[in-house]
C-alpha cells in the first residue's frame, strides 16, 4: 500500500475515534506522531492522565498533496527506444567508459568537460555563462569538442530543451537551462541553477549546477553523470533508480551562507 492511501486510513481512523471520544493507545500516538510528523499533531489535555490526538488535516493533507504533486509532475513517458538508450547508458557509466571534470568558475563563466572512452578518447567542453537581464535570465553555453568550437546558445532558464547536431563522435545533443532555489542568510536574490545536456546517441546525460550570488557564479553541487535520454514531450529525463521509470532533471534547494 502507498504511503498516501495508508495516510488517509489513518486519517480516517484517527476522526472516527476521535467522533466517539475514545481513548487512543499511547503508542498508537506515538506510531502516527513518527508517520506524519510532530507539527501536524495537537495534544488534548482530558481532566485525568489520558491524552487524546487531534489531528490537523489541512497541514496532514497539504504536506502530503505537495509530495503526491512533486511524484507526478516528476515523472515523464518515454518510447521504449530511449529507455533501452537510458540502460544502456546506465551500463556505460558502470564501465566508467564516460567521466566528467570539476566544474571551475571565474565571475560568471564556468567550464567543464565530458571526456568519452569508446575506447578512444574525445572530449566534449562546456562553456557556460551566466546573464540576467531585466527581462529573463540565461545560459549562454559553448561546446567545444576535441577543442573545436561546435556551436554557441542562449538559453531561457525554465524553457524546454533546444536540441542540436554538433556532429562527429556526439551526434545530437539537447541541452536545457533549469531554474531552482536557493536559500540566503542574508536575504538576498540567488538564483540556483544547473544545465542539462543529453547525448542521445550514448544514453548518457550530465547536470552542471551553480549559484548566481553576489555578482559571481559559485559552485555548491559537483557536476553528476546520468543515464539520459528526452521524453515524449521533448524534456530531458534521467533513469530512476528502479532502472524502468524516467524522471524530469531537477536543482537540488542549496543554502548560500
């Protein structure tokens, strides 16, 4: 059984005990208290010793509708061509037949590199430079393969992927600006972002993240490999770990101090 439906049996066994005034077991309160959670509990004082749960079922079902919601919007439909491309990936990076570097950053530009071993070695580059505008904020990325310049884009952070064909041992390659959030001490305006890329030809996908603060782009998160791939709609996804269902590439929430 879900978590979701085992919360509304719960729900609903809590209220009707609570309709007749019956006295819960104490570790049945205890049991609900660490499935839920403290703050959606409120204790009820009898005139004896006992104590009687009264549950909050706006916040109970508030805090379990965002987690339905963020689970199916998550999720993306992908043919059965690419999720064969996505495990077949998987086994590629179980290989290590594809690393990536650290992500360095000067100002606002940041580069890293995808080198590829199948079994010769090439290297396809990122360059990637943060713009914010009074409009829109972007990612304007070069790629560079085996040191020749492939192409330059700007891209819309939020926007769809943009898909191209830089050719050679990469083929087609998409490419997506995601914004996230990013929590700030001070209160200032952050903007946590990553840049996805997908080369379909090899299944194999790559997140390069950073946070615009204070005029400067920082780097908090590593750049990861996945297995990759583009949905029916056209977004890039990655392999979940249960190695059947595909999910949307997101940004990770990151705390600037």
């Amino acid at each position: 059984m879900s978590k979701f439906w085992l919360l509304l049996l719960l729900v609903a066994a809590f209220q009707f005990a609570h309709s007749y005034a019956a006295v819960e077991d104490e570790s049945t309160n205890d049991e609900a208290r660490q499935f839920i959670g403290d703050g959606y509990f409120e204790d009820e004082g009898d005139d004896g010793d006992e104590e009687r749960l009264k549950i909050k079922p706006g916040k109970v079902f508030d805090k379990f509708g965002k987690l339905v919601g963020k689970v199916v919007k998550q999720l993306k439909k992908v043919s059965l061509a690419a999720k064969a491309i996505m495990k077949k990936g998987a086994k590629l990076l179980k290989n290590l037949g594809v690393k990536i570097s650290p992500l360095k950053c000067e100002e606002k530009t940041c580069k890293s590199c995808v080198i590829f071993k199948l079994p010769v070695e090439n290297t396809f580059c990122l360059t990637i430079r943060f713009m914010k505008t009074n409009i829109a904020t972007y990612l304007v990325v070069a790629g560079e393969m085996n040191r020749k310049s492939k192409f330059e884009e700007k891209l819309k952070l939020g926007n769809m992927p943009r898909c191209l064909n830089v050719g050679g041992f990469l083929g087609k390659v998409c490419l997506k600006a995601i914004e996230g959030h990013a929590k700030s001490s001070s209160g200032q305006a952050n903007v946590n972002f990553c840049l996805g890329v997908v080369a379909e030809k090899y299944g194999v996908g790559a997140k390069f993240c950073g946070v615009y603060a204070n005029k400067k782009v920082r780097v908090k998160i590593s750049p990861q490999l996945f297995p990759g791939a583009t949905s029916v709609d056209g977004d890039i996804v990655k392999l979940d770990d249960n190695g059947e269902d595909a999910t949307t590439v997101e940004v990770e929430e990151v705390e600037i101090d």
